[in-house]
C-alpha cells in the first residue's frame, strides 16, 4: 500500500501565500514553505518541480484571489480599482508578485478581463485596451506609492485616490477623441 501524501499542494500554495506576505519573495523557499506544511522539504518536489514553479503557484492564486474580488464588486470602474486597491493592502507582497515575470499569461488575461469591460463601457470598442492600461497602470502606480509610504507631503490620501479615480473616469467617458500625436492643432512629425 501506498504512503498517504502528507501535504498537498494547495496546501503548500496556502502556506507558500502567508509567507510571502510576512518574509517577501525572500522568505518564500522550498524550505520554508515545508516547514509551514510539516513535511520535509524534498517532498515538496512531488507537488512543484522547484522554486520558480512555487512562485509561479503562488502568483496565480494571488491572481485568482485578485478576480475573485474584483468579481464581486458591481463592474464599475470605481468598485474595480477600489477592489484592485483593497487587495493590495490585503496582500501587498501578493500584489507586487502579480506583476513579476514569473506569473502566468493566462492568469493574468482573467484579471484583466474585469478592467477591459469597464473600460470598453466607458471609452468603446476602439480605445479599450488603451483605457484599461491607462487605469491599470495610475492605479498600480499609486497603490505602490501608496504601500510604499512615498506620500510624505500630508493630506488625505484616500481623497487624493477619490480626486485621480473621479477624473479618470470623467476623461475616459469623454466622447471627444483624444489626438495622440498632436499638439495645439498641429501633427507632430513621426
């Protein structure tokens, strides 16, 4: 008869997720994770071929964990970002993995798609993609700032997310196309 498994790997994904968050990409090794799920560490190997594969896990369940909130809020841009936002300060060390090369294409279409059909409401067909990059990277670069504690000049920051979002949406909405490449009437060269 066969030794039962003693771990599996969500569980290794679960234990490898907690980690990151308290040690960063770090702290996160084979080692650890095997003392977290009481098994030794070459045991792992029959659940994840090696590091960069746990890493890899662990950033598509981040992945997961971010579409299933967005999912749960009302499809608006301001309840995307405000999940998007939210789960970041949940999970900050899971949110900047998320954007590491190390995690899967596929999953990250799936937390796109939620961003993609605001985006398309507001600004079309035409300019989606573009809208959707737009939002995703202001908000990424705010909630880094934000996590990173480089809003030293006072104020209220959560005004200031409210002030970009508010504007953001307002801009995007605009029905007057934008004129990439021209300045003041005038075609820039190409």
């Amino acid at each position: 008869m066969p030794t039962p498994e003693k771990t599996s790997l969500s569980a290794i994904v679960a234990a490898g997720r907690d980690i990151l968050e308290s040690g960063g990409q770090d702290g996160l090794t084979m080692q650890s994770v095997a003392n977290r799920v009481g098994v030794r560490a070459p045991s792992l190997y029959k659940h994840v071929r090696d590091r960069a594969a746990l890493l890899a896990a662990v950033a598509e369940a981040a992945i997961d964990d971010l579409v299933i909130r967005l999912e749960a809020t009302d499809g608006s841009l301001e309840e995307l970002v405000h999940g998007y936002r939210r789960f970041a300060r949940d999970r900050p060390q899971g949110f900047r993995l998320i954007f590491s090369a190390i995690a899967p294409p596929e999953a990250l279409d799936r937390a796109a798609a939620p961003i993609l059909r605001a985006a398309r409401q507001l600004a079309g067909d035409e300019d989606a993609l573009e809208a959707a990059r737009l939002v995703t990277a202001w908000a990424t670069g705010f909630i880094e700032m934000e996590l990173a504690g480089a809003f030293r000049l006072g104020g209220d920051v959560d005004h200031a997310f409210a002030y970009g979002l508010a504007h953001m949406r307002r801009a995007l909405a605009d029905d007057t196309p934008a004129r990439v490449g021209e300045r003041s009437g005038t075609p820039l060269a190409d």
